[in-house]
C-alpha cells in the first residue's frame, strides 16, 4: 500500500478519508488517487450541464501539463538587472473525461431529477 497517497499534500498528517479536510492543519483536500489516468477505464462522473444535474460513465484523460516559473529581477540605479529570482512556480495539469454508453444500460448520460425523485434516461 502507497502510504504517501493517504497523507496531507500540506502536512504530511495522516488524513481521512471521509473528510475533505486535514484535522491538523485545516486544509482542504480531495483525494483522487483512486482515479487512474492511464488504463483507460471509465469511471461514473457527476456533473451539471444547462441545469440539469448530470451522471455520465467516463474515461479520464490528461489533456495538457503547463509548467512555468515567474522570476523577479533586482535592478541597480542605472536599470542593470542584478539577480533574477525565481517568485513562484506552477503546474497545471488539464483532465478531460469522455463520456462513454454504459455497456449495460446503452446509456450515453442519464438526468438526474433529484426535487422529483426520479430519473430518466437520455439516450444520444
Ligand atoms: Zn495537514
């Protein structure tokens, strides 16, 4: 068992998880670690789209990784820059998930009506 995959990303603490907060050091977490970006398999995604509230069956994906790093200068009197430092780093990771049809129900999404109770399908 990856034990480092059920730690604060913050603190290292030991973290629930049923919570979506570090009981040591308040920050707020959701753990996605189940979720596999490279086999392919779909998982069920909860969304809503023109106010509806949505389920779906999707694959993840990773889309694109953008890294890039913003530096500050230290200039003398005469605008000579000095040093450049490195302020602040970034990672941003885009995901995608596509929906598939539920191989058991042909389903492409379905609506959820939660204020009636019911459901129906939407079958694309
Ligand atoms: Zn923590």
């Amino acid at each position: 068992m990856d034990t480092e995959k059920n730690n604060c990303p913050n603190c290292g603490a030991p973290i629930d998880i049923y919570s979506c907060k570090c009981q040591y050091c308040g920050t707020y977490y959701f753990n996605l670690s189940a979720l596999n970006f490279d086999d392919g398999k779909p998982v069920f995604v909860r969304f809503t789209s023109n106010g509806f509230n949505m389920i779906a069956l999707a694959v993840p994906h990773i889309g694109t990784v953008e890294v890039s790093s913003d530096y500050s200068t230290v200039s003398d009197v005469n605008c000579t820059m000095l040093k450049s430092i490195l302020a602040n780093r970034t990672c941003d990771v885009n995901v995608n998930f596509r929906c598939v049809a539920n191989p058991e129900s042909g389903e492409l999404f379905r609506i959820v009506m939660p204020e009636e109770g019911g459901k129906y399908d939407a079958r694309s």
